[in-house]
C-alpha cells in the first residue's frame, strides 16, 4: 500500500451523505466526478490500494440481493485502506423483530463510518441519514434513486465525450454536457439507474431522451419537460449515447408488453439499429445484461460498447463519494469543535 | 493505523480460552473489563484501528444465525489488526457428513489464532477447547452462556454505576458492584445472556434478581440462592439496573404466556414504570429489541437507556478477550519453549 | 505483517493461469511445490502474514457451495497481504439472466488480479481463461479437476516420503516421486480430487493405482496405463500411500453400490488393513471425510494421517500459486511493454 499523495478537498462539496442526484447542484455532481477520475488515476485505474482511509469501516446493509453493488462498495471502500462489514437481511436481527432503524443504529453503535444501504422501500437512506450520526449512501431504494450508478454512468460519458478539460475548474458545470443527447431506453419505471441519470444528466446540461413502452414510461416525464419516445427507431439516429436499461422481470406483476421478442424487436440495440446510428455513439448498459433482449452480442462486445469501462468507474465513483462523505464529517467535526 | 501503546498484560489472567463466566474468578472478570475499557480508550471509543494483533487471524464458526454477535467478533479482531474468515453450517462440510470437531480442526489446521463459535448444544466450545490447539471464545451455546454478552453488560454497568476508580488495581474486585441490585427480566428459561450476566454480576458482588414468568423462570434460581421475582411491578423500584430480555419465540416450541399484550402487561419496561423507578435507574437491553413487548419506544430511546453503548462495549470486550486469549497463548509457549 | 524476504521466481513457470495438472510439466510442478515449501516457512507454517502481494485483490467465484476451499484460498490470499472479494452464484446477476462469462468479466473489470473459480462444467476455468486479462485459477471444474487439491496432496507426499533433498534443483523433477506406490481409492468417477492426483503423481514419476466399485472406476484408466484395482485388500498391502476419497451422495443420481455397509467392507481404511499395510504407510484424505465410511476412526486419528497437514499445506500451494500466476503477469506485462 503506498502512501497517498495529498488529494485536495473540493470546497463545493458539504454532505455528509449521499441519497440521491436529484438534489445535487451542478457543482456539487462535479466534485464527486473529478474527484473520481483523481482517485482512479491515483490507484493506476482502480487496481491499486491508497491508504487514503486507513482505519475507518464501511458498513454494507443490503435489504435486497445484490452481489455487483455490494462488492463494487466493498471493493472501493479497501482500494482507499478501510475495512468492511457486511450485513443482510437473511438470518438478520430483523428477522427477530428488530426495526431497520434500530438495526442501523447498532451498525453504527459498532463504530462504522459509513452505512452503505439498499432497500425495496424509496426514501429509507433518507431516513436514516436523518437518524444516525455516521454518513449514508444510497446503493438503491426501490425504483427511486441509485446515485453512484448515475454518477458512475455519467463518469464514463465525460470521460469519452466530455470537453477536453471537463476536469478544469473554469468550466460552468452546467453545461458539461450541453449539446450531448443521451437516451435512456427500456424499463423507466421500475428503474432507479434510469432516475439518478436523468436528473444527473440534466444538471449537468445534457438533453435526455427517455424512450420505452408507454406501460414503462409514465407521462409525467413528458409534463415536467422531458422528451419521452416510444420506439427507439425514431430516435437512435440522433443519440450520442443510449444507456439501454435491463427488462426487470423480477420487479413486474404483470408483464408490460406481448413478448421478450416483441420488446427487443421495438427497443434492443442490434446491428442494423447500430448501422443508422451516429458513427462515435456511445453503448451504455447498466447490466446485469440481457444478450439478445435489450442488446445484441455484436452491439455489447463491439467498439462501441462501454460497459465494462463502467464497471471500472463504478469503483472510481464510490471510492470518490467515501472520501468526499468522510471529509465533510471531519470538517463538520472541527468547525463544531474548534481547535483551543 | 496508529502503533500501538504498549498495554500491560494483567497477571490474573492465564486462560487460552473464554468458556463461560460461571468459573472466571472476580480477578480474572476484573482483568478483561479492565483491559476492555483501556482498549476503547486506545481505539477512540472502538472506532480507530491498532495493530495489537496484526497478521493474526480469527475464524467466526456459526452454526446458529447470527449477524450482530458475528460482526461485533469480526470487528473487534479488525480494530486489533487481525484479519477474520467465516465458516457458516449452511453449504459447508458438515452437510457433507463431517464431524463438528472434525470440522473445526480443519479450520484450526488453516493457521487460525482462535476459532469463535455459536452453537445450539450447550457445552460444544468446552469440546472444542479439549481437541483444538488454538484458543476457544464462545459466541453463544444454546441456552447455557453467552459470555461476552455478560461482560459488555457488566463493563456498560461499571462505567456508569461502578466506583469512580472502579480500574484501579486497589479495590477488592469481588466488591466492585457490592450494594447494586441488577434485575435480569423476562425470557430466562432460554437466555444465554441472562445465565451469564447473573454468573458474573454475583461474582463483582451485586444483588442479582430473577424475574419473569413462571413458565421461564425455573425454581432452581431460588433453590441456590437467588431472589426470583413473578411481576415486575414488585422489584421495579428497588433496581439500580434492569436487563429487559427479548421474548426468543424462535426457540420455543409452546407460548409460555398466553398473549404478547399479557406479557407486556406484566414485564414490559414503560414510561409508568419509569415514574416508580429511582431517578437513576439504568436501562439495558441486549438486542434486538422488540418495541412494544419488553420495552417501550420512550423507555428505549429515553435518557436512562444505554443500549446503543452496551454494542460499542461488545467491541471493547471482544478485542480484550482475543488480546488476552492470544497473550496467554504466547505465555504457555514461551514456558514450554524457554529460550536456550 | 514483516517485510517478505525475497523469494526467488523459478524460471520453469510462464504461466498466468492454473488450470489442470494434465499439462503442466514435472518441471511446472516442481515450481510451485518449492515454491509453495518456501512461503510455508516464510509464514512460520502458514500462520503468519507477509506482504508479497500487499495492494493485490482475489476474487472467489463460485458456482457451486463450497466453505473449505474457498476460505482456503481466501486465507492464502490473506496471508500474502492481498485483500479478497467474494461472488457466489447465490442472488447474484447470474439469476437476473447474465451470461457466466460476463458476470467474470465485470469482477475483473473492478480490478481484481486472480479469478478463483468453482463450476459444475468441466472446462469452464478454461473458457474464463481465454475470456479474461486476469489470472484464472480452477477450484474445481465438475468431476474434471482441482489442481490445488492435487498439489497439495503431492506436497505432503514430498514431505513425508520425497527424497531428503527434494527441494534442490539437482534432481530430475520427472523422478521425485519414484518407486512411490499411491493408490487412489474410492468414487474416482465423481472426483476431480483423483484425476489432479493421478497427472500430477504420473508426472512425478509415482507408480499410481486407481482402486474402487467398477462403478465408479472407468475401464479407460486401465487402457491407458493404469493400475486398476478393485479391492482394497488385493493393493493394501504393496502401497506407499493411500488417499482415501469421499463417496460423494450428492453428485450421484443412483446408488453405484448396494449398500454404505458394504462399501465400507471392501474400500473402508481400517485396523485391520493397517495391520496389513507396511509400517510406514501414509494415510491421506481430501476431507471432509465420513468417519465409518472410507476410514475408520482409529486410522484418521491414528499415527500415519496426514489429513491436518494436507490442509495445512493447501493454504501454502495457494500462496504459491497466487504469486507464481502474479508474476507470471507482470513478466508478460514488462516485456510486452520493455522499459524505455
């Protein structure tokens, strides 16, 4: 592990926790994203250790299954010199009656720094960053928000599309991405990567599309001003990105339209939908990916396709919001405890 | 991680493993809280990381479900340095037909310093202590001892209510608690924490009383000398400290009481009660709480509980047991080895 | 954790994968047990941590359950100073539809150096292999192989019964192991443990002998060059070694044998055999073994098992081929990229 080289603190950052992008200022998103791209240059893209956070603990408490998210935590949190500790709900003291909140406060009883959590239920990180002392990240909440795969996705559009100097500080952050048009395609309402990307997006100036099956789009996106598109042919020729969302099967009651086949032969990204594209598209998937339902083989394994670089920034990003969490505490710390 | 202050090892203590606090001597209970509270203190409040047992590793071997009691272990071995590895009953070898004994030998075969365990049979780590080479620390066996959970609950005891020098070494440890009436209330027929709280609060000279159904309670408290209780209402306002046990309806096979509303009525520790109690009387829990059975929201949250303190304890008794295990391991192999 | 003397990287290996012991030449084997002999001392037995691969992660990726060997190589990985990452099959994004190859190669894309994999398909080890940039180690592939198994079991034959000198370089790697009589009894059909044993010892130079029910021993060993026997009674007597397998219920869908009873008659390790056997034979098991099954009590607890010491050595060659497949990157990374 070597010694990290002094880092400099973002003034714009403040918030000791990190719940959802819809909340966050321009200045704010861009904080954590050049900090991100410094912690992923420092650690020789994410493969090395830095003794950044020697010392602190970074709870894991997943109410729902989730190995990639998980691990992506975990792994950031030990990149940066931090131990984890992993909780879930399966054998758990919830199962013995426990409320999640007192759950959470004997997590941090144990002397955490950081509870990274999901739940099924929108607005429980909220909650509890209102009720425990330590910093919380939002790792999903339901079909709200998962703001480190925003940012991680957003990460990956600068890095190839971005201006040249996007990390300068001379830049108006609101307009990073201002001319840039990134559709978000697929299952929008059970999606909580498709919500922290358009408000992200958004802020950053970008024009979002937001294209699927109108039983997977609700028309309040097209009311508070975005472009909502039906078939991904009336758009795919004027996209610099799509971020080709996975069918969440698991979510659904009841299935929103006829067949798989008929879903991708509306909405998956294949050969000939490629061919009429822009020639520097950029090929975004969240994933877990579907071959053959929202993305073709030859689409995901082309030159165009940016997933795995995704993953790669999914541990830049986390790593980034670690920091950034643990800093704002100390500073909040000192300013409440001035030196004597 | 800071270098550690060196911290000296308590010449009462000589064992290699922690069985159960029923045949510890008061020394021996004076010498791990003792060293306990030096180590919050070493660790700022068991949240810092010391290298006292760096390269040393500690095996978590659970066969019943746990996520506090095993975390708290796993946390406290790495405040100390050491690294952990987890064994569970669910798809290991003892599925496969392995023995118990033969399972925990292959761990120890591993290179582990100690191997902590929970287990449903009463008296399963005395077993392993016999067969194993390295140190034992049980976790939990049935309802027989639960030992760190009785010496959290005594050091959160002593830090509030001991004598104000309580760790000086001039004080007859087997007076430490002598005048403070501590009630053990509810589920004592299946509690491991009860049997071993009372094991240990007799032996620092406290007035220990029994109190809970009939049907929970057995005769035998009675026979050997302690005073047993059938309502709460008839002790409440003679406690300095109440220890409200959950209700484990997981391991009972009939309803000792006939209604959860009954049980509350007669056990449950509520703001009325708190009116009669004297005005600093302690209120403990070991957790998970069930609200609205043993204990109220407002006597949960309200300034006599110190529940959430009882957790960060259990990581200061923990790293003293597994500290003091280990030093007593490296004791008899210097008298076995003496340098030539 | 102390500095790690240097340890010299044996010239015979080139590989950055360890797959199967079929391919590996005698000179490939003699490297990593030397080696794996060497980081056992450097470890004081496997028991102590040194920091050959500090800033390094390990990712476990296993399809089928399994507690023994992954701990095994997580501690392996530990004691070098490498941090681990664990992945199981269980609630993970191959349930939401992910091809195996691509959940791999989103683990690597977070930055791990080694893929240890466990799958129910012979060759899919292979498969990641030609799929990743990282090392891929097989942990078992079906009834195929389990490399590290094998090694670990020829590393304590090596111990107890190779030549004084086995570990200088002056020998023929080819005849370490000749005039050694091994026989492998048991379930060879089902056991990936037996076919790593058999390469491995062959290309060693040991006479192996494949013994058990023609149920679950192929007449192809026999045609290619094998010893085939099937009562232990006919060999017992004329053996070096004896690695006693697990009859493993839960891959077989019908019972290759009338009854346990009557395959303990004719395959069980007993006293009586060991009567027989000569004065210095070795008993060997992979474990977990079945007490009552293929050996009795009193020869696993008796004087001739080594069964402890092969777990032991397990952690000490996957320490070595943990660093031999990290060299063997760095080695192709350097001179793919010379220094300039």
């Amino acid at each position: 592990m070597t010694q990290s080289a002094p880092l400099p603190f973002p003034s714009a950052w403040r918030d000791r926790h990190l719940l959802d992008l819809e909340r966050l200022q321009a200045a704010e998103l861009f904080a954590i994203l050049s900090t991100a791209e410094q912690l992923k240059a420092l650690t020789d893209g994410c493969r090395r250790k830095i003794s950044l956070l020697s010392g602190k603990t970074c709870a894991n408490l997943f109410f729902e299954n989730s190995t990639r998210t998980r691990n992506s935590f975990s792994l950031a949190a030990k990149r940066l010199g931090a131990d984890t500790v992993e909780f879930s709900s399966a054998g758990s003291s919830v199962a013995k009656g426990e409320t999640f909140v007192d759950t959470a406060k004997t997590i941090e009883a144990m002397g955490v720094d950081w509870v990274v959590t999901r739940h099924q239920t929108p607005g429980t990180p909220h909650l509890l960053a209102r009720e425990l002392g330590c910093s919380v990240l939002n790792a999903g909440d339901g079909p709200h928000e998962h703001p480190t795969q925003g940012l991680l996705d957003i990460l990956t559009i600068l890095q190839h599309r971005g201006p040249r100097d996007w990390q300068s500080a001379s830049l108006d952050p609101s307009q990073l991405l201002a001319g840039m048009t990134v559709a978000m395609v697929g299952d929008i309402a059970h999606s909580r990567t498709a919500r922290s990307n358009i408000w992200g997006l958004k802020s950053l100036g970008a024009d979002v599309i937001i294209c699927g099956p109108p039983t997977l789009v609700s028309p309040r996106w097209e009311e508070i001003g975005f472009e909502v598109a039906h078939r991904l042919d009336d758009i795919v020729e004027r996209c610099d990105v799509l971020n080709l969302l996975r069918i969440q099967f698991e979510r659904q009651q009841t299935r929103p339209f006829p067949s798989v086949r008929e879903y991708a032969a509306l909405y998956a990204m294949n050969g000939d939908r490629m061919r009429r594209a822009k020639s520097d598209i950029l090929i975004m998937a969240p994933g877990p990916i579907n071959r053959g339902v929202e993305i073709t083989p030859e689409v995901a394994d082309g030159p165009h396709s940016v997933i795995l670089e995704q993953v790669t920034n999914g541990i830049a990003v986390r790593m980034a919001a670690l920091w950034l969490l643990s800093g704002a505490s100390d500073i909040a710390a000192s300013e409440s405890n001035p030196p004597r």
